[in-house]
C-alpha cells in the first residue's frame, strides 16, 4: 500500500488579521516567491517538470528528504524513505540551479514522534546532522531554511514543541544559517503556534480520506471554512500550499482498504461507475501483490481547480494584509497536465 | 678421613629420612591433553582465509605478516603502503610482494575489503541516521553501497569468490537482507561447499535469513560456515555433526567446553559414539580419542580407554597435534608392557616432539618426562626393572636442565640429590645398586641411547653404594666402596665446597647448624 500523504482538516471563518511574528534567526530573509512540493522518494526532474518550473517562475522547492518513523530497536525513531538524487539530478543541482531555493522537508510520524518522548534533543541533533549531510552530499541550492512536517495533536503538542525547541537549538550550535519551518494543518490553527520561525499552511487533505462517506477528502470548501477565522491572527508569517494531486481510495465493505492512482476507472469491463467520483469494481482485478475483490468502492478524489479557487479565495480574504506565497502540493506533472496554464497562473497568484 | 667421618654420622640418619621420605615423582605442571583453550567459530575462517592468501600469492610469506595486511592495518595504512606514487619502506613481505608485482587485482580487492569493514565498523556509518557529506569522496559517497556497487562490478576470475563473499557481508550490514540471500544464492549455489569464501558468505546469507524469518535455511548455511554459535536448535552439535560432520569447529568445542568438564564430557558420550558409527564423519580419530580421555580421565576405567586410544590410532585425525597427543596419551598405558624396543622408539618420537624450534617444544618436554615419572618407571620399578627406571629417571632428570635454564657444565658432584634418580637408587639396597650399575654398563640400544655421563662416573656410584653400605652396617663395603672415591670428586661437591668436610664431626656449631641459610648451599 502506498504511503499516505499527510492529512489535514479544513475550517472556514476570517476576523481580523495581525501581523506576524518575525524571524529571530540569522538567515537570509523569507522571500515571496512561487514554489512547490516534491514529495516522491527519488528525485527526477525531467523536461515537462522543468519547464513548469521556468514557465511559472519557481524559485522554491520544498523538498522532502525523509520520513522519521518509530523503530522497534535501540534508536527509538529512524528516517525511512530517504530520497534519492540520481546523478543527472546531482548534476541539474549543482550546476544549473544555483539560483533555487531548496527547503528540505522532513516528515515526522506521531508514532516517531511519541518513540523519543523525553528524547526531543536527540532526535533534533539526528535530524539536523542528516539534513546537513544530505544537503551537502546532493548539493542542494539555497539552502535557508529546514521543514518540519508533523500532524501534531494536543497529545502530541508538548513533544513537538520540545522538537522544534531542539532543533532550532541544534542550528544555531552548528550555525547553520537556517530558519525553521513547519507546516501547520488546519486544525493546528486553533492551537498555540509552534516555536517555529514561519509555517506553510496546507490546504489539502482537508477531510477524512478513510471515510467512505466523505465526498473529497484532498480539498473541500466545507471542511476548511471552519478554520479560517483564526488564520488572520495566527502569529507565524505563512506561506500557503495548495493541492494539485489525484488519488483512488479503495473501500471493501465500507472500510478503508488502500490508496492508489494507477487504476484505469474509465474501463467499465471492471470499474462501474457510481455517481460523481465513484466507482465499484465488477469483477476481481489483479492489483500489484493483492488484489481488487468485486464490490470493492473506488472512489476517485482529484483536487479541483474550482474548488481551490474557491479555497484561495477565501483564505486570501484572511492574508490580505500579510506578505505570503503560494505552494503547489506537489510537482507532479502528470497531475499538473490536467490544469491550464492560467489555472496555473491564478493559484500562484498572490492576492488576486 | 673427615668425609667419611661425616658420612657415616650422616648414614645413621638416612634410614630414618629414607623411610619417611620418597620416592616421590616429580609435580611438572604438564599441558593437558586432549583439552585446548577454544578458538571462536570464526577464528578457523580467519586462519584459513590466510592460508589461502598465502596459496594466492607466495608461500614464502609468513603468515603473520600477511595477517598484518589483510587484518591489522587500516584502510588508510594499507592504500599508503601500496601507493605506486609514494611507497614507503617496509620489512613485510606480503606489502613487498604486492608492490613488487604490482598485483592491482590482490592490491584493490584488500583496499576494498578493508573500506567495507572500516565502515561496517563505523559506528557513525551503522547509525540509521548516518548518511554521507561528500559525494565526491567515492570512498564515502553512500557509504557501502559504493563498496557493494564495486565489489559486483568485478569481472574477473581471481578473486571473483572473495568480492562475492564481500558483497553478502556489505549487504547484511546495510540490512539488505533479502538482497544479500538472494545475491548469495546466484553466486555460490553452483560453488562447491568447501569454498571458505562460500561458507564466510554463507554466514551473512544465513543472518539475513534469520532476519526474514527462515530460521531452516539459515541454520544449514550457519552449519556449513561452522558457526555453531548461530544455530537456532536445540543441540547444535547433533545439528552439526549430522550438516557438517567434518567441521573443525564441533571438535574445537568438544576439546575447549565440553571436555573441561566431567559432567559435559558424560553428557556428550552418546554424541561421540555416533559420530565413530557416522560414515560421513572423516576423523574418527579424534572422537575415539575424546572417549578414551573420558573414560580414563573422569572415569578411572583404564582397560576402556586403552581400547579407545589403540582404536584411536587406527583412525583418521583432524590435525597432526591431535594425533601426536594420541600418540603420547597411548604411552601411558603401556607401562606394564614395556619393552626396551618400545622405549626406545617412544623416547625417540618423544624427541623429535622437542624440536627447538617447535612452539609446543616445552610441553612436550614436560609431557614426556610426565610419561617417564608417572607411567613408566612406577611399571618397570614394579617388575624390578631398576637399572632401566634408573637410566629413566636420569634421562628425564635431565631435560629438567633446559626446562629451568641451568648451565649445563655443573659439577660432577653437583647432581641433584633430591632428583628422582638419586631417590630411585637411595632406596636400593647396596647390593641391588651394585647389580643396577652393572646392569647400566651392558651395552643395550636403550641404555646407550640413555646412558648419559654422569651414569658413567664410578665416583658417583661408589659415593652412593658405599653410603648406602654404611646405612646398611655393611662398613667393609663402606669403606671399600667410598675409598674408591675419587678426590677431585669430593673437591666437586657442594658439601666440600660450603666447608663441610673441613669441620669436627664431634663439635657442635650452633653458630652454623641453627642459620640454615640456603644461599650456603647454592
């Protein structure tokens, strides 16, 4: 089963906007520029994603390095899923994207994160030593800054915070000029902000993907609406990260079962369509190393360009006197085809 | 005169010291046998993969310097000493070699060996969390990826099985465990079992299986690298000696754990049995020889464990030491059967055992004079043989020298007189010695082979006789014997020499008698 991207929950309410808070740290200032996710494992760009980047302007690359999950042994939490740079890619970087900014993005378990309670600063001196190290090693441009990605909860908030406490003292004893980041979901909004120096907030993954009931779990006005109001007072400068991506949820018998893209949903000698976005397979199907059984629930969620319009829309009522970016979620061009060039355009738009 | 004065004061005494006293072998703390201090599983690859080396590029190397290179320098010494551009001085031969023949092939392979296990090692490198800064430092780049990657590029013959075995050990470190069996299996399933490369390979094979939960295959890949250690069963010497009967390792662990203990060594009697029935199993000797030291060792039945060790020695061994051990083990059950031939031709085996230049020379001196004091001469002594005990006696006396460092040119009146042979003949009665010492001179081809020059002094044994005739109130023997002995002969004698014989029998020295200090008599 493929891994899952991080979720996320939607609120939709604006008050009164304030100014954030300002970054402590000596690194380059944040610059508001277009940018996006790179999420995958091994790190490819190829023509049509390169020529996104240079038609539209991006200068940031969020680029996530690696997981940290729980491990069973002596280490408590380890990184999985490192990703990979072949050597064309080594080479793109180090010579021909000099004038990118990279913010390597690392993904935290709640499961890793629970595994080194009481050991925050350990776990902070192993993510920034590797960071570091895969920074160098894959020469990574423009470097000012380190991501940490983690769907923290009231129950998890105290060592999350221990975290980023850690890992911001670990940078400046190694004096690195780096900022910290963390990505802060929609329900994190209405807790106390991370002792982070800026946030990206993402707009994906805004309802429950396990839910058979839920009609788009990757973006939906209804779901964010909710937490809006408190996003104009939110004391950390935000970036905000809009979802581009498709995905097929498979259900048997109305539980979760798995994720996927690779389906061929249009094919109804075995997918017979249900409604908008769902689908039900008509026969058992071979899939990977297990299989689709007849009946199974497919239901296709995709991130609509009208529904983030409408997203954008009212998340920029909020940011309207603050300084932020855009962020596409995330360089796929095989998802990134199925929207115009002025789609494109408008969800990088700032303040439109 | 005053000597014999003193003599014969002496003589009134030695009835009561002979009879209280001896005699009494010697106590020489003697190497075990069959018992050895035990090796790891692992140490028998090592020594083996030396040998191996040594077949490889010159049995002219010793191995200890060619284990200096392959095992004990670092990555960096090795790539330092073998720098075409900038070679330093060296008195190893093996790096003589390597440079001198400009082997590229042995040359990058050991570099290579020696980075895997440098960051195999590398506590840094085996962290999860570890991940390499430079790409350009290839050494470093990815850590043993690179090394795995050069080690499968090696498109050659010679030392094809070695980068092999180097590839499963990378493999395992960086916990790629399927990769490693199956990396394994398409190299070595059609390379015979006897490789040591496949069975060093097979031990990483084996620990990945055990990672992926096939603890069957792990284990008969675990028997064939010996390394009984990592067996997952219940007896894993049964286990190994039905999966690999011929594996140095289970008789390295029957010699160091199991035979240093009564209990073990009972417990294992069933084993030993079935492996002399087990056809597969090639040195049968080793394992009658097992039974036989059990049997006489923990369980005083003698008449078995000489059937053993006679069995034994009809048997194949596994190492020449542990025959020749057999050899002399034999030799303490043939006391009662002696015959001058036989020690002969034992003495003379017992000889050549120590060479000088053999590193086990001192046990096995100490081994033969044991078989002499404790097993021989007690039978011959028994029997009456005392002129053969007595040249026995002296002859193990004799090795006694060089096992202490003592100068060989002592004084011929120097001889020890708590010696074994000094005892043996002081608890003679004049008559037997008279008939012993005539029996010493006939012309044997053992006793010319153990008559050594002290035994041909008549000094020595008219000394002795006639004491023992002043013991026995035989004074006309006395004297005649004693008179015979020769001046300078009394001149050479420790007693002489401390002034002794230069005072009054009949006056008493307590200034002397109560400060008995040994430094007088030395």
């Amino acid at each position: 089963m493929k891994k899952f991207l991080p979720l996320l929950l939607l609120t939709a309410a604006l008050s009164s906007c304030l100014k954030p808070q300002k970054a402590l740290t000596e690194h380059p200032e944040h610059q508001e520029v277009n940018a996006v996710y790179y999420w995958k494992t091994v790190f490819q760009l190829d023509s049509s994603a390169r020529q996104f980047m240079a038609e539209y302007d991006v200068k940031r690359i969020y680029l996530r390095l690696f997981d940290v999950t729980a491990d069973d042994g002596e280490w408590g939490a380890v990184p999985n899923a490192s990703i990979r740079v072949p050597e064309r890619e080594f080479q793109l970087l180090k010579n021909e994207m000099d004038s990118m900014e990279t913010v390597p993005v690392v993904y935290i378990t709640l499961d890793g994160l629970r595994a080194m309670t009481d050991r925050e600063g350990t776990l902070a001196k192993n993510i920034v030593n590797r960071v570091h190290n895969m920074v160098q090693y894959n020469s990574l441009p423009g470097v000012s800054e380190l991501q940490l990605d983690c769907d923290w909860t009231e129950s998890t908030e105290e060592q999350f915070f221990t975290l980023c406490d850690s890992v911001r003292k670990t940078i400046k004893e190694l004096e690195l000029p780096w900022r910290l980041s963390s990505t802060i979901r929609l329900h994190q909004l209405a807790k106390q902000a991370p002792p982070v120096d800026a946030g990206v907030l993402m707009v994906y993954n805004t309802g429950t993907y396990s839910d058979p009931d839920t009609k788009n779990s990757i973006i939906n006005i209804e779901d964010i609406m909710p937490y809006l109001k408190r996003l104009n007072s939110y004391p950390l400068h935000l970036d905000v990260a809009y979802p581009t991506y498709s995905w097929q949820l498979i259900f048997r018998d109305r539980k979760f079962a798995g994720i996927t893209s690779e389906l061929n949903l249009t094919d109804t000698s075995k997918f017979e369509p249900r409604g908008e976005n769902l689908f039900i397979a008509v026969e058992d199907i071979p899939y990977n190393d297990t299989m689709i059984l007849k009946g199974d629930l497919i239901r296709l969620e995709s991130s609509d360009f009208k529904e983030i319009e409408t997203v954008k829309r009212e998340i920029e009522k909020c940011l309207s006197s603050r300084k932020y970016s855009n962020i596409i979620y995330h360089l796929d061009p095989e998802n990134l085809k199925n929207y115009s060039s002025d789609e494109i355009k408008s969800i990088y738009a700032v303040g439109s | 005169m005053k000597s014999k004065v003193f003599m014969l004061l002496a003589a009134e005494l030695l009835p009561v010291v002979a009879n209280a006293c001896g005699p009494f072998n010697p106590i020489i703390p003697t190497p075990p046998y069959f018992v050895t201090e035990g090796n790891e599983p692992t140490d028998y690859n090592r020594i083996e993969n030396l040998k191996l080396w040594q077949s490889q590029i010159s049995d002219q190397i010793p191995l200890a310097e060619i284990e200096q290179v392959v095992y004990a320098d670092s990555h960096d010494r090795f790539n330092e000493m073998t720098n075409p551009n900038d070679r330093k001085s060296t008195l190893n031969r093996m790096y003589i070699y390597l440079n001198d023949s400009n082997n590229t092939e042995a040359i990058e392979f050991l570099s290579l060996a020696k980075g895997i296990e440098e960051a195999r090692r590398d506590d840094e490198r085996r962290s999860p969390w570890y991940y390499p800064s430079k790409r350009n430092d290839e050494r470093t780049t990815d850590g043993l990826d690179y090394f795995i990657r050069q080690a499968m590029n090696y498109d050659g013959e010679n030392f094809k099985e070695r980068y092999a075995m180097q590839v499963c050990r990378a493999l395992f470190a960086t916990n790629q465990f399927a990769r490693c069996v199956e990396y394994y299996d398409s190299i070595f399933s059609g390379i015979d079992d006897a490789s040591l490369m496949k069975r060093m390979a097979g031990n990483y094979a084996g620990g990945s299986l055990i990672h992926l939960g096939d603890t069957v295959k792990a284990n008969t890949l675990f028997a064939l690298a010996g390394d009984y250690n990592s067996l997952f069963v219940e007896n894993p010497m049964e286990y190994m000696l039905d999966q690999n009967p011929n594996a140095p390792q289970i008789m390295d662990y029957m010699r160091s754990y199991v035979a240093a203990d009564s209990a073990r060594m009972a417990q294992h009697l069933p084993l030993a049995v079935k492996a002399l029935a087990n056809r597969d199993v090639t040195y049968k000797g080793d394992w009658a020889f097992y039974l036989a030291y059990f049997y006489n060792h923990f369980a005083q039945a003698p008449q078995t464990a000489e059937n053993f060790i006679n069995k034994a020695l009809k048997l194949q061994f596994s190492s020449d030491e542990l025959k020749n051990q057999a050899m002399a083990y034999k030799m303490k059950f043939e006391g009662a059967s002696l015959t001058q031939q036989s020690i002969l031709t034992n003495l003379r085996w017992l000889d050549q055992r120590v060479d000088s230049l053999s590193p086990d020379a001192k046990d096995w001196n100490r081994r033969g004079r044991n078989i002499i004091y404790s097993d021989w001469i007690p039978q011959l002594w028994k029997r009456g043989d005392y002129a053969t005990a007595i040249l026995l006696a002296d002859y193990a006396d004799s090795k006694n020298l060089t096992d202490y460092g003592r100068d060989e040119n002592v004084n011929p009146g120097d001889m020890d007189r708590g010696s074994l042979t000094f005892q043996l003949m002081g608890s003679l009665r004049s008559d037997q010695l008279i008939a012993v010492r005539q029996k010493i001179m006939s012309s044997t081809p053992l006793y010319d082979f153990l008559r050594r020059e002290d035994m041909q002094n008549p000094n020595m044994f008219n000394d002795l006789i006639g004491t023992l005739a002043l013991r026995e109130g035989n004074y006309a023997r006395a004297v005649d014997y004693l008179l015979q002995v020769g001046i300078d002969y009394q001149h050479s004698m420790r007693l002489y020499r401390a002034g002794y014989l230069g005072l009054d029998p009949f006056v008493y020295y307590p200034e002397r008698w109560e400060k008995c200090e040994w430094e007088d008599w030395v």
